[in-house]
C-alpha cells in the first residue's frame, strides 16, 4: 500500500474546500448521498470519502461525473467560480 502524500497547505485548504462545496451542491439539490451516487455513477462510499475528506485526490473522471451530475462546472466544483442556480430536482 502506497503512502499519502502530505499536502501543503495551500494545496490543503483548496482539497478540502471541494469536500464542502461538494456536500453544498448536492444538498441543495435535496439528494441524499445514495441519489448523488446513482447520478453520478459511482459508489456510496466514494461520495462519502470525498465529502469526509477521507479521499483528498479525486480523479478527474470521479469530478466530471460529479459536475456533470449536479450540472456544475468543474471550476465551481474547485472553488474557482460561484455555483449558479442548481435546481432542486431528484434524478
């Protein structure tokens, strides 16, 4: 098993930024963990990990699906643009 690489802080605060802007766009579509997942196409325990910030290097496969998923852009994901008007709608 391969070991975590320490981050600085910088690098820090932007990760786990996209673990709180993560859960706030999914909540504010009114979708549950399960509901993001489907969405998505990927696991529970992958949006779990990602909004515990238990998975700080997310691929960037993992963060198009979720983009896509919730109608977002990848910079609004990463903190780089407000997130626009996300309807609250269920898959």
């Amino acid at each position: 098993m391969r070991k975590p690489r320490k981050l600085n802080p910088a690098a820090l605060a932007l990760k786990s930024g996209f673990a709180r802007r993560l859960r706030a766009a999914r909540e504010a579509r009114g979708w549950s963990q399960e509901e993001l997942a489907l969405a998505a196409g990927l696991s529970v325990a992958t949006i779990r990990n990602l909004e515990q910030f238990h998975r700080p290097d997310p691929r960037l496969s993992t963060m198009l699906s979720l983009a896509d998923a919730l109608g977002a852009t990848l910079d609004a994901l990463a903190g780089r643009e407000k997130f626009s008007e996300i309807p609250a709608t269920n898959p």
